[in-house]
C-alpha cells in the first residue's frame, strides 16, 4: 500500500471516530449542549475530506470563477492551510453566493446558491462536525439528505403503511421553504445543542451572505433574516435541523396525531401524513404549527386523497392503487416512476445526443451511461417499485433513437449506419441495457 493511500486512509478513520464520539455522546445525553467544536472544524484531516467530497462533485465556480484545477495548480495544501489559519484566527470571510436558476419537473424555476470552493470546504468542515450531533435527535420518519438513507426509504414505507391499511394521504407543499426559514428560530433550534459561539457565528456568516443574481447585482446581505441558501453544502442540514421540530411534535408517540393513527413520512421539505382517516382538524393544526416555525403551506398543491380512489405523487413517483391483470378480481398497489419523470429521463437523453455531435462509439456510451445508471439507480427499489414498464419504454427509446442517431445523413461514414446501433452499442461498448439490467422483479400483488 502507498504512502498517500495510507495516510487517506487513517483521515478517513480519525473523521469516522471523531464522529461517533460526537454522534454517541449526544445519543447518550438527550439534554447536553456541546460547548467546544470550533477547534474541530480546522483540524487538518476534516478540511482535507471537505475538500475531497466538494472536489469528487466538482461542481460549478463561485462569484470568484475559480475551479478544483485552478486550486491543484495553486497548490492543495497551501491553500487549506490558509483557509486552516482563517478560521482559526477567526478571520475567515465568506464571499457572496452566485446564483443560478435551474428547471423544475413542473416547467418552473428554482433558485440554486453555488458558494466557491472555498466557502464549500468550509461548510463542510462545520458540516462534518455537528451533523452527527443532530442526527442523534432526528426523527426515523426523516429520509433526505441524511448519511444512509434516501428517497428508497421513503418509498418503502410508504407502501408499508398502504399495505397497513393507512390509505387516507395528506401531501403537503411547503411554499420556498429553504427561503423562508426565519433565522433566529433556527438559531434557538441550534441552540438546543451547540453553545460554542464561535461554530454558531460561523453558520450565521452563511446565512447572512449576500446573493448575486444572474444580472450581476446583489441582494440580501447582513439584512437577511430568513432562508438559507439551495446549493450551499451544510443547507440541507440546517434544513433538515429545523424541520425536526415538526417531526418530533407529529410523531411523539404522546401527541394527538400519534393517537389518531397519523404517520409523517418526510423527506426534506417534501412530507406527507398516512392514516386510516385524516380530518380537517388535523391539517389545520399541522398548518398552525408551520404558521408558528414561519413556514407556509401552498394551499393550491397540497391535497388530502382517498389513495384506493385517487392516485397520488410523492418523489416522482406514482402511487395506484390498480386492477389486478394475471388474476381477476384481485387489486395491487402499483407504483412506478410518474409520467414526467420517464419524460424527462428521454429529454436528457434526446438532449445529451443533440450536443455529442460526431462522437467516436465508445465515447457515445462513456455519454449516456451515466444518465441510464442515475435514473435506474434512484428508481430502482426491489419489492417496491413496478419500473419494469417503465424501463421497457425507456430502452425502447434509446433503441429508436440511436437508430435515428446513426443514419443522419451527416453520420453516413459510421460503422453503426444502417445497423442497429442498440444492440452493437450494448454488446461491444458496453452501454447499459435499462430492461435487461434492471435487476427488479414483478411485485406481488398486497
């Protein structure tokens, strides 16, 4: 083993069990307030593993237009040192977040915050240390953007609770709910756990930074009192951190929901409440305790469903109840990816081939391979999910497609003209094979 993989190796062991520690301590102790993590956040080992997960995203520049390469060329190490002895003379500054605007599955817009590279290693590094305190608190109804647990968690239990007889479906729609979280609430929440000052004005200098819109002016600044923004890499935590509030009244096994048979499954900001039956006394309660935290409810997209009479979305994908087609008179809970989500899976592809132009067979697949794999691997839920229909169109598609890809009259001279470039595709080049591949199984019908 080399030197350099070694010494990854013991970073990575030193973060694990600076985590545990943390994560077991407050476990332990329901009621104790951490009052010493700012000397945590600029150890050397949590900075290099900040910089190494926001480099393994490589995501887009900040205000400052500087790159991962431009960083390497500058020299890794010196420049963590320098953000090192920044945060521990406290003179570290973040700089403004640039924003971008990217499309919604609706046809809609949402705003997204990219900080620089620096600022992203700093989040994380602060990320990295109280996370595991909170994730001790958070609730086991909460699936997103938490360490091993995704939107396949909340699928299953989902269909756990349909099968449990818990038809009744209350999807709620928080209107802009990262822009609207009230600041010094979130502080108090904070609070219930941390009392090193330094780490909390820290997280204050990232709510507070000014946004630079797309025309070059800026907005927000010291006078912000709410939101914090999309994109910034220790959001969805202090996203998730407030959110618990809501999870922890709903699902107190003491409270008047839990008595009612009212079971919350969130993820994020998206949440919705299963029970045999939900009144209109519950949602407005549930809507009194969001008016309290300063949140709002989009009356217009939020719905309570009869889920065996109405269908019903939640995390792109479709809940149905249906007929039975091997054995009559029998019904099953059929649920695939919606509509919209196996459109835009052929949107990217139809896109994606539109900009490769002339591009050699192998370079094609190197394309398209990480679309196919994405979208399979987020809708792939064994036991759950009825996508087989869905990824039959969906390599029903490539299989036109491509076909139309190759005999352009400007792709004549390529070996794959004329041929079906699907199969030489999948057989040669090893381009996936969404139907083949799958893995997934029929359901039985509950």
């Amino acid at each position: 083993m080399s030197q350099k993989k070694r010494k990854d190796m013991l970073s990575k062991e030193k973060v694990r069990l600076l985590q545990l520690k943390l994560y077991y301590k407050a476990k332990q102790e329901k009621d104790y307030k951490f009052y010493v993590l700012y000397d945590k956040v600029f150890l050397d080992h949590i900075l290099e593993t900040a910089y190494k997960r926001s480099k393994a995203k490589n995501g887009r520049p900040g205000v400052d237009n500087q790159t991962f390469a431009d960083v390497e060329k500058y020299g890794r190490k010196k420049f963590l040192n320098e953000l090192k002895e920044e945060l521990r003379t406290r003179t570290y500054q973040p700089q403004a977040v640039k924003r971008v605007w990217i499309e919604k599955e609706n046809g809609g817009e949402r705003p997204l915050g990219i900080p620089t590279i620096k600022d992203r290693v700093a989040q994380g590094a602060c990320k990295m240390i109280i996370e595991p305190i909170f994730e001790a608190d958070f609730d086991a109804s909460s699936y997103g953007f938490r360490p091993k647990r995704s939107a396949k968690g909340a699928i299953t239990a989902i269909k756990q609770n349909l099968k449990n007889g818990n038809h009744e479906v209350y999807d709620a729609d928080l209107s802009k709910y990262f822009d609207t979280i009230p600041h010094d609430k979130l502080e108090t929440t904070l609070k219930e756990r941390i009392s090193d000052p330094r780490v909390l004005h820290l997280i204050k200098l990232w709510l507070k930074v000014p946004i630079v819109e797309t025309d070059g002016t800026y907005t927000g600044g010291k006078s912000n009192k709410t939101g914090t923004p999309q994109g910034g890499v220790i959001s969805p935590l202090l996203a998730n951190i407030y959110m618990n509030l809501l999870d922890r009244i709903v699902n107190n096994p003491q409270s008047q929901y839990a008595k009612h048979g009212i079971h919350m499954i969130r993820y994020a900001d998206d949440f919705i409440l299963m029970a045999k039956s939900i009144n209109q006394e519950t949602i407005d309660r549930v809507h009194s305790i969001l008016h309290r935290m300063g949140l709002l409810i989009n009356a217009d997209k939020s719905k309570l469903v009869k889920a065996k009479e109405t269908p019903f979305d939640f995390l792109g994908f479709t809940f149905r109840y249906d007929r039975g087609i091997y054995k009559r008179g029998t019904r099953f809970w059929n649920i695939k990816p919606k509509s919209k989500s196996q459109q835009k899976i052929r949107q990217k592809v139809n896109e994606k081939l539109k900009k490769i132009g002339h591009y050699p067979a192998a370079r094609v697949v190197d394309e398209l391979n990480p679309i196919i794999r994405g979208w399979i691997n987020y809708y792939k839920i064994e036991k759950v999910s009825h996508t087989q229909v869905a990824l039959k169109k969906l390599e029903d598609y490539l299989r036109v497609r491509l076909y139309r890809y190759y005999n352009r009259k400007s792709q004549r001279k390529s070996s794959l003209f004329g041929q079906q470039a699907f199969a030489i595709l999948t057989q040669e080049y090893g381009l996936i094979k969404p139907y083949m591949t799958s893995g997934i199984r029929p359901v039985n019908a509950l």
